[in-house]
C-alpha cells in the first residue's frame, strides 16, 4: 500500500496493518490501486508502489478474470460489499495461488458511483487444494459408481436401498427407482412366487464379503458376490455400500465342476459296482443310486423294456422325487403320445436324448403337469445295450433348466456305455461261469481222459480221468513230458509228427478218433482213441488231448469181428480145425494167460478123439487126449455142464496131471462142454490159465457164446459134409447118384479119349421090382435096393464105380478092361450076386436084374449117347425075357 495513501489515512492504515486484512485500496479513477504489505505476504509481489487494474489483470488467472469482474462489476452498479471472490493470483514465485477476495465499496462519487474499493484477499490455498482433492475423489467415485461392471447399491443399515448404479440395474433389470423401491428383501424375492426365496444374506448382514441370490426382474435367480463397506455420510448417518457382481456363470461353472467332479467320482464308483455287481438288477440299483446321488438329480431310475409288449417297466429308481414313476405313463409305442416322449425315442432310436426344457417341449406335453409338481425342468435318456440290443435306458431328471451341459452329457453317456459294456460282461461272466461250472463239470467229472501240453509235449494239465488211466498221479504228470504215456517205440514218430504239424501244418494222425497205443504207469501198453484240438491258453498254444482207454471196446470189435470172420469160415466150409484154431485164437486174444483146446468127441463112440490146441505143446495135448473122461483128464462132469478149477494143485481130482500142468506152466483150467442143437455133446473147450485165478464176469459172458460157436462150427461141419454127401450120393444106398456118375463118366471118357483106351457102361435094371413095392411096401423095396447096392458094391472092382441112378436102376463103369469078355464077366458076377436069395425083414427075395452094356467111344463118343444106348441094350434083354445081359449094338437103334 502506498505510503502517501495509507500515511494520509493513518487510522486506516494503522488498522490494515494491525488487523493484516487490508489488501489493497483501489481507487476507480483515476484507476490506482493501492496495495499493502499482506499483498506482498500473500503473494510475494511488491506492495511500495500502486498498480493498475490492468497490471493486476495480468497476474490473476485468465479462468477467474471474470470472478473479479462480477465482484467489481456488482460493486459499481450499486452493491457496498463484494464477497468471496475466489481467484487465482500468480505468486511471484511462479504458482498460482488461490486468494478469496472480499470488498467493500468505501467511497463514491456524486453519482454515487464506487470510487474507492478496499478489498482483503484471504489465502484459501489450503482449502482449495482439499476442494480439489475432494472434488477429484468425488468424480472418482461418481465415474466409478456409474461405469462400474458390477452393480453397487448404496443402502441404509435396515435394507432400504438410496441408489444404485447402473450396473445394478442393469444387471437385476430394475430401474434404479425399481430398485430404491423393492429394497433388499425385495431383491431376493423371485417375481415368480411360486418359486423359493433365496435370502440377500450377504445384504441383510452388512457382511463385508459374501455371496448370495437374487432374482433378476425377469425371474431369472442370480448368484451374486457382495463386497460392502459401511461408511457416515455428510450428513452422520450410517450408510452401507454393497457391491454386487454377477457370479451366476462362474457359479454355474463351479457347480458344474463340482458337479462334474462328483459324477466323474460316480463314475469310478460306477465301474466299481459294474465290477462288483453280480447280476444286472444288482448292477441298476447301484449305478441309480450313485448317479442320483452324486448328480443331485431329483430322479433316476433305470427302465427296461419289453420289445414284445412295447411295455416300459422300471427296474429301479433313486432320487427325492421317486414318486413320480407312480404316475408317470411312459411307452415307447410311437403311436401314442406317451410314446413319444425323450425315453420312448431314446430306446426306439438307439440314442442319448436330452431335453433341456422339459416343462415347455411339445414332445413332453403329457408329463407337463406332473413334471411340474416334481420340479423337473430338464432330462436326459441314456439307451442301455446288451450285446448290441437296447434293453432299457438310464433316465435322469433334474430340476434346473439346461441342466445337461456337453461336458455332463458325454460322462453320464459313458457311465451308460459302462453299464451296457457291464452287462455284457456279466452276461459274459454269467455265462463264463456256467461255461466254467460246466467246463469243470467236464473236466472232473469225464471218463474220458483230457490233457493239455504245450508244443514241447510238456503236459500243462492232466484230468482226473487221465491220472485214473494211465495210473499216474495228477502232480507226476503235470510239467512231465508226454513221453512218460508213451511206449518208447511210438516216441520217436510223435514227435517228429508234433514237430511236421508245427512247421508245416500238416497233420498226418486222424485228429478225431486215432488209435494209438498208451502205456501205463505199471508198465502195461492198452489201446487209446485219441482227438486231438488246438487252443490258446492263457496265451500259450496248447494241444489238447481227449483220451479215452478203447481196450474194451476193442476187444469188444476184436470179438465181433473174430465172431464174424469165425460165421464166415463156418459158412463158407473152410475146414473144422482152421475154424476151431481161429475160435481158439480169438479166445485167447480176448482172455489174458490163457490157452484153450478143444476137444472133440468121436461122434459113434463118445470117446474124445480129436483136438485143436494150436498153443499147447504137442506133448501136453497127447497126453491130455490120452486120459480117459472122468480119470485124470477131464471130470465126469466136462460134458455136461461148466466147470472152473481155479488151482489145480489145490484140487485133488486132477493131482494127477497137476504135476505135468505145473511143468507146462498152467495152474487153473476150466472146461465148457460143447453140444449140439439137439443137446448132444460134441465136443469140450478146455482153457488152461497160466496163473490161478477164477473166471472173469467177462469170461462168463463170453465163453458160452463162443462155445455155441464152437457147437455151430461142428455141426455145421457135419451138415456140410451131409450136404455134400447127398450131392453126390444116394441117400438110400450110399452109393454115388446119377450127378457124381455124369462127373465120373465125363472124366473117363476124357481119360478114355486121352489114353486111348475104351470105358465100358454097364445099365442095370431090376427085373419086376415095381412087385415088391406093391405087395410089401416101399419100405421093404427101399431095403431090397439097399442089399442090391450093397452086393453091386462088392461084386466090382474098387476101381469099378458103382452107381445109383435112381429107382432100381444101377450102373456100373469100369475102365481100362482088356476086351468084351472082361464087360462080360464083370455082367455075369453081377447077374450072380443079385440073383443070390436076400433075407430082408424076415422074408426070403428073389431078384433077377437086365443089363445092357455100351461101350466108349465105340457105342457113343458122349455120354449121354453112351448112357443112352446101355438102356437100349437093357431094354433089349428085358424084351428077351430079363435076367440076363447084352451089348449094345447100333441095330437096336434102328429098330
Ligand atoms: N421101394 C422103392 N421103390 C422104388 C424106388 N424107386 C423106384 N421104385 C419103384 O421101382 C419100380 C420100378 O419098376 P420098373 O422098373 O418100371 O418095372 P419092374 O417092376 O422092375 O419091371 P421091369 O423093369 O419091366 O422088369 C417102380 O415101382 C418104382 O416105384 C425106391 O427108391 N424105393
């Protein structure tokens, strides 16, 4: 201030200064402003000389020049004081700093205009700076209230809400005056009030940090994070900031991980209940209760179908709402709307089928109503299979919408697919059991030997039928070659033929039913069938052997067959002892230690005067046929019923051949009598066992069907022999018949032919035989021709044959005679013997007998011719009055 000015007005400067107030005094005209040292204090420029307004102009900020001049501006239109003009100085030091001004209008002019202002300038830099701060905070909180991502509500302690930002609304779809209405309870009130409040905790508690639900405008349920803070406001009410933040996604993610993270432990437990369950209703009950547990889903149950009756019947269900199977109608006939629905489809169809809006799809129209009452917004339908065919479905319903996310639809589809992969295996296991029962059955229970070796003929198992075969124990067998089961001479070829087949696959043995030859543990060799297959166990290759002992059977076959070859020889007239040797053999083939002879009886006389004993030494069988029946050879009893010595040492009855028995080396014997059809004794089998030992049931069985054999052989032979006799003789006389004469004639006309010498024919005829028949009977005519036959036998040579060529008509052929005379002769002696008297039945016989004779070639180069002309002849000597001979001559023939 200058010094003139405030040194003219000393009170006034005395109390600028006392007071440090006064600034400056400016005087409007002329324009001069008179400054004080608080000017300079307050901005560091000089106070000694007064300025112009426009010099102060300059220092005071260009955005507050117009501050001071409204100030000055209300002061010159009338005001007396102008107050807080808040301008910003430039200190001298460069800052600006800011300065509240007040003025007072101290003097005017006659136009009462302001002539003279005094202004004191206050440093309000302090509070500016605070302003600022405060200002800058402000617009912070302001800036982030409204552009905030999250929504904030400003509130009162008791929930009533005062404002809230845009994000709030945005993100509950109510207007900030919806929102300054509803107030918290509101908020976490669904608009749908038929669905359950979920309380604001969070809000409700002033918490710091929180989480809570509420529900959007829309009805949608938000899950939010909350962030409060209480603070007093201007006005020292206590306020409550809350912000939200829409947590909804990471929620519903977290859910579903949890929810992920459980079903994938439903999963394992799954796969464990599919291991451990038994059976598929075990297997249902399981898998339902693990899902719904761990997929919180309000129902889950497992529908089997019946493909036949299209009918849908739960097999098991879980959940809290269970009840609603009771009511449901579900089909998977397509035909009817509750048919038609996910499960119906998902079955029919083979596939997952998923319905995230269950209560609003058309399909699932008829279960609206009571999905409804359930809770249930979504399912989903999971197809089970069994070996390929749908059998049923996992139906699982839960109470939130678009509750089946990709991720939880391709687990709860492989939880499907484990239980359909578990049904097969149990339908396996099932079966393998069975088939395992069935193969141990099998195994254990088969007379059959079976045994497994590998391609080394290592045996790797071995039955109990085996070990019973082959006399071994099982656990000598087992990792023992095959060679032990071998007899050595067949070991060689086995393996050679295993290693053939492993190389080339050729199989040179019948794989199906070989004959091979086996040993057994005690060192004896009997007949096996084998079949052989190949398999793969355990990964290993093995061949598998079924053995079966066939010495029965083939000693059954060896039977048939020897019985069949014996019917053969005795059919087809191979001779007695070739039959009877080959009996023998098949006897001994059949019983073991024993050789057999057959005794045969002298068919007039009864004594045993044949054998065939082809096993016994000649000496052993001499001397048996040499003991007369019922001495030291065979008992009384041999011919009329069996007998077993089972010692013959032991038996006194044979003491006396004992001995000889012991150096022959037979201690038991038994004998079968042999007889014929009519129950005559024919002959005996005797069978000579070369250890003591009692007759087997087998040999019970046998022995009397071979002694048939035996008696069929021999009366077989004898009827043979019959038959052949008759074929060639005549069964009245004995002597040859017409047939056997043709061969014989035939013959000697050949040799005749060949020799060159002559066969003479003599043709007898009885004379007036026909009276005997008639006045005696043919019985005594048939014992006349006998007698005749008889002395035509005797009255020839031996080489002359005689014969009969039926009725009682004889003939006789001599060969090699030397002339007529010889023919005639032998005529004569012929007509002699049967003119003998014949004694027949008491009564005397006279008989005269008619010959004609030709002779070869001479009277016919054939036979017939030759035979023909003999009759002539004979006819000839009947005509001349019988009882006499002729020759042939070729006038007979004329006549
Ligand atoms: N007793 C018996 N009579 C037989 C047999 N075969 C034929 N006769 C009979 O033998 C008789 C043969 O008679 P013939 O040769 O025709 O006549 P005959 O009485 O002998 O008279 P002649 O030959 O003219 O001298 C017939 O009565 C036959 O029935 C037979 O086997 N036994």
């Amino acid at each position: 201030m200058s010094d003139h000015y405030f040194g003219s007005d000393t009170l006034f400067s005395t109390l600028a200064e006392s007071i440090g107030l006064i600034a400056m005094v400016w005087e409007l005209e002329p324009d001069i402003i008179h400054l004080s040292e608080q000017w300079t204090a307050l901005t560091g420029h000089p106070s000694a000389d007064p300025i112009s307004s426009a010099q102060l102009r300059k220092i005071i900020h260009s955005d507050d020049l117009m501050v001071m001049n409204d100030a000055i501006l209300r002061c010159l239109k009338g005001s007396d004081h102008f107050y807080d003009a808040e301008v910003r100085v430039l200190h001298r030091n460069g800052e600006w700093i800011w300065l509240a001004a007040r003025g007072r209008v101290v003097e005017r002019n006659a136009e009462h205009r302001a002539a003279r202002i005094v202004a004191s300038f206050l440093d309000i830099g302090h509070r500016k700076r605070a302003e600022l701060i405060l200002s800058e905070s402000e617009q912070r909180y302001r800036a982030m209230f409204n552009i905030s991502p999250h929504g904030i509500l400003l509130t009162k302690p008791d929930g009533e809400i005062l404002s809230a930002n845009p994000a709030a609304c945005l993100l509950t779809g109510y207007s900030e005056a919806e929102l300054i209405h509803l107030g918290h309870a509101g908020l976490s009130k669904s608009a749908d009030t038929a669905r359950s409040s979920l309380p604001l905790t969070g809000l409700q508690m002033g918490s710091r940090n929180g989480q809570a639900s509420l529900f959007r405008k829309d009805g949608v349920r938000l899950d939010v994070a909350l962030s409060s803070a209480t603070f007093t406001d201007q006005s020292g009410a206590m306020r409550i900031s809350v912000m939200l933040q829409d947590i909804t996604d990471s929620i519903a993610t977290e859910r579903k991980l949890q929810r992920l993270a459980r079903l994938y432990d439903a999963r394992s437990r799954c796969n464990q209940a599919i291991i451990q369950s038994k059976t598929p209703q075990a297997l249902y009950e399981a898998v339902c209760k693990i899902v719904a547990e761990c997929g919180d889903f309000g129902l889950a149950w497992v529908a089997l179908v019946d493909w036949q009756t299209r009918q849908i019947k739960p097999s098991c269900s879980e959940g809290r709402e269970r009840a609603y199977l009771h009511s449901a109608k579900i089909s998977i006939d397509p035909t009817i709307p509750a048919g038609c629905g996910p499960l119906g489809r998902a079955i029919r169809e083979s596939r997952n089928i998923i319905c995230e809006d269950f209560q609003n799809a058309p399909s699932t129209a008829p279960w609206h109503a009571l999905a409804g009452i359930h809770h249930f917004r979504a399912i989903a339908v999971f197809p089970l299979q069994q070996t390929g065919q749908t059998i049923g479905a996992l139906t699982l319903y839960a109470s939130d919408k678009d509750y089946f996310d990709a991720q939880l639809v391709e687990l709860l589809a492989e939880i499907a697919r484990d239980i359909s992969f578990g049904l097969d295996n149990l339908q396996r296991d099932i079966a393998l059991s069975s088939s395992e029962a069935r193969f141990r059955t099998l195994w254990e229970t088969s007379t059959d030997g079976i045994l497994m070796m590998t391609q080394e003929s290592i045996i790797r198992y071995a039955n109990p039928a085996l070990e019973t075969l082959y006399g071994h124990p099982g656990d000598q067998l087992l990792g023992k070659s095959i060679a032990m089961l071998q007899p050595a001479r067949f070991r060689t070829s086995h393996d050679e033929g295993i290693r053939r087949f492993l190389r080339s696959g050729r199989r040179m043995l019948n794989w199906r039913g070989a004959s091979v030859v086996a040993l057994h543990a005690d060192g004896h060799e009997f007949p096996m069938e084998i079949s052989f297959s190949e398999a793969v166990i355990d990964g290993e290759r093995l061949f598998i052997d079924f053995m079966r002992d066939i010495t029965e059977r083939k000693r059954a076959n060896d039977l048939v067959s020897h019985q069949n070859a014996i019917l053969k020889m005795i059919t087809s007239s191979v001779e007695l002892p070739i039959t009877l040797a080959a009996v023998n053999q098949m006897i001994e083939g059949q019983v073991s230690d024993t050789t057999c002879c057959i005794q045969g009886l002298h068919e007039s006389d009864g004594s045993f005067s044949w054998q065939v004993a082809e096993n016994l030494p000649e000496s052993f069988t001499h001397f048996m046929l040499q003991l007369p029946t019922g001495k030291a050879g065979l008992p009384d009893t041999a011919l009329d019923a069996a007998r077993v010595v089972a010692d013959l040492e032991c038996d006194p009855d044979y003491a006396a051949h004992a001995l000889l028995a012991r150096e022959y080396g037979i201690r038991g014997t038994s004998f079968w009598p042999v007889q014929g059809r009519q129950g005559q004794s024919l002959a005996v089998l005797v069978l000579y066992h070369h250890g003591s030992r009692a007759i087997s049931e087998f040999e019970q069985c046998l022995l009397p069907s071979v002694v048939d054999l035996i008696g069929l052989a021999i009366e077989n032979r004898k009827s043979d022999e019959r038959i052949r006799y008759l074929a060639h003789h005549d069964d009245l006389t004995g002597l040859p018949n017409r047939a056997r004469f043709m061969q014989e004639l035939t013959l000697a006309t050949a040799r005749a032919a060949r020799g060159g010498h002559q066969v003479g024919l003599l043709f007898l005829d009885l004379d007036r035989f026909k009276n005997i028949n008639d006045t005696l009977g043919h019985h005594t005519g048939d014992a006349v021709l006998r007698e005749v036959a008889n002395r035509l036998r005797h009255a020839v040579r031996e080489v002359d044959m005689v014969a009969r060529l039926g009725g009682d008509e004889f003939v006789v052929m001599a060969e090699n005679f030397f002339d007529l005379a010889t023919l005639t002769g032998i005529a004569q002696k012929l007509i002699e013997q049967i003119s003998q008297p014949m004694d027949i039945e008491a009564q005397e016989f006279h008989l005269t007998v008619s010959i004609g004779i030709s002779i070869y070639p001479v009277d016919g180069s054939d036979i017939h011719t030759l035979i023909k002309n003999a009759d002539m002849a004979m006819y000839r000597v009947k005509e001349l009055g019988r009882n006499s001979h002729q020759f042939y001559d070729e006038q007979m023939s004329a006549g």
